[in-house]
C-alpha cells in the first residue's frame, strides 16, 4: 500500500509540473510583443515586414478556429508560429520554445498545417496570376525586351526539387535523380522574379517536360495559340520540347550564327527563373534546408504558401541579401528529352531568330 501511494504521490507531482509548464508557457505568449521586436530583426525572423504581416492577421484571422478554451494558442500566434517555420527552415520544437511565442510541437504544426492551407485559399489566388488578357501579356513582354531584348516572352519556367521524408504510398515515385526523395515543382516567372504559376503535384521522379504537358498554364498558352496568339511564349530549358508558345535552345548551334545569338539571349533571358527559385528558396529556408516532415499534398501546400509570400515581399519590393540567396545545382543534371515533332514550333522559332536574330 505504501509504494502504491508513492506511486501515486509521484504521478500527482508530474502531473501538476505539466499543468505549472504549460501555464508559464501561456502566460509568456500572452505577454509577449513580436511587433515590439527592431524591424531589422523582425524581417530576419519572419521574412516579412511588420505591415505585411498585420496585413495576413486581417485576411486570415477571421477564417481561423477561434479559441475555445483559455489554453488555446490565439489566432495571431498560430500565424506567427507558421511564419517563422517558413523563414527560417528551424524544426518545429525550435520554433515551438521560442520565447516568442511558447508552443508544443503538436501546436506549432497544427498551425502550420492550418496557417499554409487558408494563404493558398484566400491570398494565393490574388498574389499568383498568370498573364491572360493582352494587356497583361503586353507589360511582361515590354520588360523582358527592356532587360534582355527578347521578344514575346511572358514567363520563364523551370522545375525545382522540394526535399521530404519518404512518403510511405508510392515511395518509389518520390526518389529523384539525385537520390533523395522529394516533389518536383514547376514555377513560372516574370523579368521581375514574381511568380506567375505554382504547379506542386507531381512527384520527384517526374520529368520537368511531362509536368509541363499536364500543367494548366500549357493548357492555357495552347489554347491562346488556337486562338491566334502567336506572339507569347515562356523560355525553357534543353529538358523542354519546343513548342510554339514555348521557346528551346537550340543543340550545337555554329558559333556566331543568328542560332547562337538566339541562344546567348535566350540563356540570360532565362536566368530570371534560377534567380527567382533561389530567392524563393533562401527566403524561405524550409524548402531549403531540411526534408520537410510532412505528406506530400501538405509539401505543395507549403510550397504554394511560400511562392504567395515571396510574391507579396516582390511587389513590395522587399529585397534580399546578394550574400543571404543560395543556388542550388539542379539544372546541372537536366535531362534532355527529345523534342519531337511539332513543326509548327520549329516554324515559330526559326520565324522568331529570321526577325531578332539573323
């Protein structure tokens, strides 16, 4: 009966240490300020600056699960704990214990989870347009010809690598060509680094050119093209086909030919796009720095969620450190795909470098 009531002495003792824990824990996140933080280290913490995030609290709060109890997390802190996992690549007990905004593991990736779905449903859609009236397609073109004079073009796309824990469905889908697993993520871009399209559902195995055929935005360029738009196109890389709405290098071009002015073009033109992942990646170090611990559908939606922050930081003008954005290698193991036969894209380029080129 003794140790029975040691025993039950002990367990009283660590549950009231837990309830001790977690009031102090409540009372730190009640009583902090983030905003009260310098604006320089505000922007390191969360990537965004104090007035974008109130501007998130705005558009987000009212859509989130209110508190139901005295010990939930609020609202406000949810978001912030969420910002802070995308800026920083910590993992979610480091951001959890942060004397910010004191959190549970558990609580730090419920908001993740909660805060990355409701920016894809209700901000995504205003911060991630592709071109589709004349006017819009006509003021990305006109910067492109005034930074790289290349005509037509209103986007740049390429595929990037977004590492996670291997899925336990059709792990074998996930594993790339560099070995690990992961999703392989198409993404469109403006002169400017700003992100037309976001497309996340495929699996790292998958090659950057079948994505591309089963994307909406080849739908959409397709369609314009029936329609009699034969002035628009993207720029891709030798891993692309060459369409008439989207724009190859040309395999052994003669040195100073009008072929190799296309090209020497064509590849600063199409620079924008590595400029743009790398931003995107070194702004938001969760996609760079770990596998994220999550399903592959919650990967995408991470994904989505940071191209959406990285649009609103780009329109605001909200630059990163030249010494703070990595590169990564990803173009350096493309495969080439053949090109096939579509004689209409091998037409619309060779008209293309008779007129700009030659």
């Amino acid at each position: 009966m003794l140790a029975h009531r040691v025993l039950l002495l002990q367990e009283y003792e660590r549950r009231e240490q837990i309830r001790q824990h977690n009031r102090i824990r409540r009372l730190m996140r009640e009583n902090s300020d983030v905003f009260s933080l310098p604006d320089q280290r505000f922007i390191d913490l969360f990537r965004l600056t104090k007035n974008m995030v109130r501007y998130l609290f705005n558009e987000l709060i009212r859509y989130m699960r209110p508190r139901s109890r005295v010990g939930d997390v609020s609202p406000e802190n949810r978001i912030m704990a969420a910002l802070h996992f995308f800026a920083t690549g910590s993992y979610q007990r480091t951001s959890g214990t942060n004397r910010l905004f004191p959190m549970s593991q558990q609580s730090v990736g419920r908001s993740i989870k909660e805060v990355s779905q409701l920016i894809n449903q209700h901000i995504a859609p205003i911060y991630i347009v592709f071109p589709t009236t004349a006017r819009q397609k006509n003021n990305i073109k006109q910067s492109f010809m005034e930074q790289s004079r290349f005509p037509g073009v209103i986007g740049c796309v390429d595929c990037t690598h977004v590492a996670l824990l291997a899925p336990t469905a059709e792990e074998h889908n996930y594993v790339n060509r560099k070995g690990f697993h992961s999703k392989n993520v198409q993404v469109v871009c403006d002169s400017n680094l700003k992100i037309l399209s976001i497309f996340s559902r495929y699996a790292g195995a998958t090659h950057d050119s079948y994505i591309w055929r089963n994307s909406m935005v080849h739908e959409e360029l397709r369609r314009c093209f029936i329609n009699g738009d034969h002035n628009s196109w993207l720029l891709g890389d030798s891993g692309y086909p060459q369409q008439p709405w989207l724009m190859v290098p040309i395999q052994n071009a003669l040195p100073n030919s009008p072929e190799d002015r296309y090209n020497h073009r064509h590849t600063a033109t199409r620079n924008c796009i590595e400029r743009c992942i790398g931003v995107l990646k070194s702004r938001f170090r969760c996609l760079l720095e770990h596998k994220l611990h999550y399903s592959p559908e919650n990967v995408g939606t991470i994904m989505n969620t940071c191209a959406t922050l990285h649009n609103i930081c780009t329109e605001a003008r909200l630059l990163l450190d030249n010494e703070d954005i990595i590169y990564n290698d990803e173009n350096n193991f493309a495969i080439n795909v053949p090109q096939g036969q579509d004689n209409q894209g091998f037409i619309a380029r060779r008209n293309l470098i008779a007129q700009y080129f030659a």
